[in-house]
C-alpha cells in the first residue's frame, strides 16, 4: 500500500475515533455545565437508578450500541441523544480529516514546519469545533450560553495564529498582528449582532454574546472555511449571521441558532473543499 494512502487512511480513522471519544465527553459538558457542575471531576452514572457506570458502560457509542440503548442495571431506556452527539462529533472530525489530509502528511516528514503546522491547526480546529457542538447542545437545552465553554474556542483561534507566526518566522510583530486582526473579526461581528439586535428591538444579553464569542473564532481557521482575510467577507459574515440571530431572538426557532451557526461552518468546510480540491 502506497505510504500516503496509508497515513490517510490511518488519519481519517483515528481521528473520526478520537471525534466519538470526545462527543462522549460533551455529553458530561452538556449536562454538567448547565447545572453548576464541574465536568472534569466525578463519576457518570445512570439518570434514573443512580447507579455508578463501570468502563465497559462507558465506551463511547459501541456501549449504547451493545446495551440496546437500555441501563445495564434497571433496563431504563437512555436517550439515543448522547450516542447522536458522539455520532455527530465524529462525523465532524471525520468531515475535516477527508477534506485536509494534508495536515497528516507531516507524519512522513517530521522536519517540515509547514506540515507541522497543517497538523497543529487542525487539531486546533477540531479541539475548537468540540467546544462549539457544547455550546450548540447547551443554548439548545436551556437557550443560556456560558464562558467556560466558549473559551475553548476562542483559545484555540488564538494559539492557531501563534503556531503559524512563530514556526514560519518567529516574528513577534507577525503575531500581534495577527492577533489583532482576530479580536477585530470577532469584536467587529459581536458589534454587528448587537446594533442589529437593537434594530430589531431585541436586548442584546451577556448570553448572546458568549454564544457568538463559541462560534464566530471557527470563521478564522481560513485552511478549513476557506473565507479569507478580506473586510468584504467579514463584513458580510456579521451581518448575515447578525441578521439570523436578530430575527430568532426570542422566539421557539431561536433554540436552533446555535445548531444553524455551526452547520454553516460545515457546510463552508464542505464547498472549500469542492473549490480547492
């Protein structure tokens, strides 16, 4: 077998894997970070026995595959939600792996910084993504948004433009620049959301804000979305987006706005792909 073949193959199977491992971990987030729980500590157990759930009740999906999507212990049905969502979260990683292969090529070449860097953005990315699907699930849930969750978006854009500044050419000043260009993309199209959310006669929450702050920093991962550093497609991307939150607002179809802003990602990871293959 041709040796990159292998390294695709080999990339798009762990990493769709690793999607599943984390959608099982979003599950605990979802939950948890609603309820003032940590989700980092405490063991899972069954929602209606109570019972504690051993590492054979744990494996992500197969196990609820295998129970029947029934509690090992009291038979009670479990919501076929959390096997979707770790479903999900490994159609996403398995999404951006068949459209960037290259970012696994590095494994043939490990002294090539560019490739390096494809690989570090990409997990950057995904890691990214994973925080949005939380806060998706979460706004659809109880329609509130929460910071510690879209911190793991807006982290990962900012060490993204660090790894590309600094492994290319260690310039500071690249970097800074780079940073600011990113909080102008995110500050600008927070602004645009919430003088549209006036417009509309809607108040603009700190809710609404962590909610746009978990997705608009996926737009700057310009290898996988393909939009450019260009004000025209900022501009436009606040104001369509600013314009679908506005009109939602308050409203039952509002609980679906943090679903619809993520598969607008999907989709420009799909037509980039279509573009650039």
């Amino acid at each position: 077998m041709d040796i990159f073949l292998f390294i695709d193959i080999y990339f798009a199977v762990t990493f769709t894997l690793l999607g599943i491992v984390i959608g099982s971990f979003l599950n605990v987030v979802i939950y948890r970070t609603p309820a003032g729980r940590k989700f980092s500590t405490g063991r899972s157990m069954c929602m209606t026995c109570g019972h504690e759930l051993a590492a054979k009740d744990l494996v992500p999906l197969f196990s609820w595959l295998f129970l029947r999507g029934k509690c090992r212990y009291c038979k009670a049905p479990i919501a076929s939600r959390y096997a979707k969502i770790e479903s999900f979260t490994g159609a996403v990683f398995l999404l951006s792996a068949l459209t960037h292969l290259e970012c696994s090529w590095f494994l043939t070449d490990y002294s090539n910084t560019v490739l390096l860097m494809f690989f570090l953005d990409y997990v950057l990315f995904v890691i990214a993504c994973a925080a949005a699907i939380a806060a998706m699930m979460i706004h659809y849930d109880t329609q509130t948004s929460f910071f510690r969750v879209t911190g793991f978006t807006l982290v990962p854009a900012v060490l993204s433009k660090f790894v590309w500044c600094f492994m290319r050419n260690g310039a500071v000043t690249g970097f800074l620049k780079e940073l600011l260009f990113l909080l102008l993309y995110v500050g600008g199209t927070v602004i645009v959301c919430f003088l549209l959310s006036l417009v509309f006669g809607k108040k603009y929450t700190k809710n609404d804000l962590y909610l746009d702050l978990s997705f608009v920093p996926l737009l700057t991962f310009s290898l996988f979305t393909g939009l450019t550093r260009t004000w025209i497609t900022i501009a436009c991307y606040a104001v369509v987006y600013g314009l679908f939150r506005a009109v939602f607002k308050g409203r039952k179809a509002d609980r679906y706005s943090g679903i619809a802003s993520f598969l607008f990602v999907v989709i420009l990871i799909i037509i980039r792909y279509l573009i650039f293959r």
